[in-house]
C-alpha cells in the first residue's frame, strides 16, 4: 500500500526542552494509526508537526497528501452557527459553496449533527463542537485527518458512538486517520496500529498491530 | 432657597418648553454621536493599521499614550480657538479627542487576545493575515466594542455637554451655563435634569442591550 506519511528522524524542541527525539514512522495510504502516551510526552505536538503548523529542528516530514487538522482544543467562532463556521473554512480556502454544502450534508448525517447545524457554538454540546471541528476539517477534503484528544470530556457511550462515526467517515472517503490520545482504550476501537510514545523526550516505545 | 425644589425644577422644564428641549437634546445628541463616530473610525483604522504593520503598531501605542494624556478641558480651548466659539465642530471634535482613547485601548486589547485565541484556526484554515484580520479578528472585536463604547458614549454625552458650555452652538451644555448667566437657577437644576433623564435613557434602552446582545460573541 502506497506510503502516505513518511517521518524520519524527527527531532522538536521548545528552547533547551526536547520533545520529540528521533521519531521515525511511516503511515500507509487508508491507514488507522492511533498515537498513545502519557499526558505531556509530546503527542500534540508530534501531530502540529504533521499538520505544518509547528516547525521542527531536524529530520524529515514527507507527506503526499491534503490534511485536516482537528485540534484538542475546539476553536469555533462564536458569532457565526456551526454551519457559518464549517463554509468559511471552505471559502478561505477557496472552495466553491456548493462543493462544501454536499460534503457537509453528507458528513453532518455520518456525524448526527445536522439537525444542530443552524446552533451557535454556545448551543450546543462538547461533543457536538467538536464534531463541527471536524466536519470545519473535512469540508476542506483532507486526504489525512488528524484528530487531537477527540474523545477527551465525552462520557461512554458517545464515546462508542463518536468511534462508530470516525470509523464510518474513514471508510466513506478512504481517509488516512491519525488519533491522538492518552488512553488505550479509546484508540484500541478505531486504530490499525497503535504507536506507543515514552515520557518526554517522546520516543516510539512499541508499535502494536491491532487490526 | 439655593438648591430649587423638584417642584419648581419640574416647572422650569415645562416653561422651557418642549420643542427648546428636544431641540437641545438633539443637538447634544448629535455632537456625541458624531463626535463618537469620528474617534471609533480612527480607532478601528489605527488598529487595523497596527495589526498588518509592526512599525504602525509602534505609532498607535504612542498617539495611545498621548491621547490619554491631555485633558479634554485643553482640547475644547484649542477646537474653539481654532473654530470660533459659534462653530458646530468644537464639541464633536472635543468628543472624539476624549472617546478615541478609551475605544482604542479596548481595540488594542481585544486584537491582541482574538490574536491569540485565532491564529492556531487561522494556521489550520491557511489563511492569509487579511483573511484572519477580516474573518476572525475584526468581527471578535464587536463584544469588546460594544462595552468599551457604552463607557465611550455615557463620557461623551457628558464631555459634549462641557464642549457645548464653552461655546454658542446650542445644545444642552450652551442652556445650562445660560441659565447660570442670567441666574435662573430652576433652568440649571432642569436641564441637568434633562441630561441625567438623557443619559440613562440612552444607556437603558440603547447601550445595554447592545452590549448583552454582543456579550454571546465573546470567547
């Protein structure tokens, strides 16, 4: 299978502080990879690295593809609906309104959040802003989507729901997936392969093939 | 009596008579409100200036500083010397020179914080420092604005009222230092009666709501 994300070497560091010590890892096309570590090892930032968003000091970040990036921390604007903020993702990056609409129709029936699309951010729950992130992510048609802590406040059993929801847009758009997380279990569910990171400065400590 | 009672305060207004005093209200109405309009686009200007130029940034801390520290007092003497006493631009320009402060601080403070809080969402979208300017950060900007303009309004209703007392423009300020001329001291007590009713109207039934309406736009 085609080689999507490609890492060699890969080294961050804030000042002094090293984060990321020689991290080498390759994602196939279509892949689940879910990232676990301690809280603070550097799993945020390994996927802002991915995302082109934080620079890095040495190594290589090859990756043949578009990204949506969903970050831990839901970023909505307050004064426009969820569907407001999800097109002026797509107008800024120039894409046509109509071309948006039937991407968000979609996803938003995959991720049962249509019936909230017209609510401002301040309506609506946790769970459901941040699946308005992600649908802001995916209207942009990502070849990768990158989620950030997704399950983080959500109790159980939406949970299990929100995981049936990543798997079914996976297999919708052939999306490569790359889930961050400091629990096992939450990624256990959705990943093909696990990759275990240490304590800070974050090393691949093991990789788990699940699927 | 030095201090009139409000009965006879009440029968100064109605001897004043209606269409003087909306006449008057209008006219201090208007000097607030343009003199407000003119400091809040120089302010959104300046900021706007700053946040796509670092050296314009420099600039607008200094007119910042420098704004805040004259007194709106050696503004309304400056404007009349330089307009004349009768003229109509002194209490709009006196009332700008004293909202454009506060308006501005408020900006100054509110770009720095959506800055902060957008620019990872800015960085995600791959926006251009424009589109954050005019998508993310200006629009963020109405709650503060809302809030800094309702202390901005209330200072220049009262500001316009000093301005106007200097001058021979009309308005309430002009009828309240007349009434103190001619030592009709009902007419003082009645059109500072005027300006409170004024002022908490304004503030009630326009400037709250707005600010409330906004306050669900902020972060």
């Amino acid at each position: 299978m085609e080689t999507i994300i490609r890492v060699r070497d890969l080294v961050k560091r804030y000042g002094e502080e090293l984060v990321l010590d020689h991290i080498t890892l390759e994602v196939r096309k279509g892949e689940s990879i879910g990232i676990v570590g301690p809280n603070g090892a550097g799993k945020s930032t390994f996927l802002r690295v991915l995302a082109g968003i934080e620079p890095y000091d040495s190594g290589t970040v090859e990756v043949n593809g578009s990204i949506g990036y969903v970050p831990q921390e839901t970023i909505l604007l307050p004064w426009r609906t969820l569907k407001g903020n999800i097109l002026l993702a797509a107008k800024i990056r120039g894409i046509e309104k109509r071309v948006a609409e039937r991407i968000l129709d979609e996803n938003a029936d995959i991720l049962a959040i249509s019936g909230y699309l017209d609510m401002y951010p301040s309506q609506v729950s946790g769970g459901t802003a941040r699946k308005a992130q992600i649908l802001m992510a995916l209207v942009l048609d990502p070849d990768i989507l990158l989620l950030d802590e997704p399950f983080t406040g959500l109790d159980m059993e939406t949970i299990e729901s929100f995981q049936a929801q990543i798997k079914m847009l996976k297999e919708a758009h052939n999306l490569t997936i790359i889930t961050v997380s400091h629990m096992m279990d939450e990624l256990m569910e959705i990943s093909d392969r696990l990759i275990m990171f240490t304590h800070k400065p974050a090393r691949i400590r093991r990789i788990l093939q699940v699927k | 009596m030095l201090i009139p009672s409000p009965t006879s305060t009440y029968e100064a207004i109605t001897r004043i008579g209606t269409d003087k005093i909306l006449n008057a209200v209008t006219t201090t109405l208007t000097n607030s409100l343009l003199g407000y309009l003119l400091g809040l686009i120089g302010s959104i200007a300046l900021v706007i200036g700053a946040y796509l130029n670092k050296h314009i940034e420099a600039l607008v801390n200094a007119t910042n500083t420098f704004a805040q520290s004259i007194s709106v007092l050696v503004w309304a003497i400056i404007f009349i010397m330089i307009f004349g006493v009768t003229s109509r631009k002194p209490p709009i320009l006196v009332v700008a020179a004293a909202t454009f402060p506060i308006l501005l601080s408020s900006l100054i403070g509110a770009v720095r914080s959506l800055d902060e809080k957008f620019s990872l969402l800015a960085k995600m979208l791959g926006a251009s420092k424009l589109q954050e300017l005019f998508y993310f950060i200006l629009p963020g900007t109405v709650s503060y604005l809302a809030a800094a303009s309702r202390a901005a309004i209330g200072i220049a209703l009262r500001i316009s009222v000093v301005a106007e007392a200097f001058g021979a423009s009309g308005g309430v300020g002009y009828w309240l230092v007349y009434s103190y001329d001619i030592g009709f001291k009902e007419g003082v007590f009645a059109w500072a009666s005027i300006l409170i009713i004024l002022m908490i109207a304004v503030d009630m039934l326009i400037l709250r709501p707005i600010e409330r309406w906004t306050m669900k736009w902020r972060l």
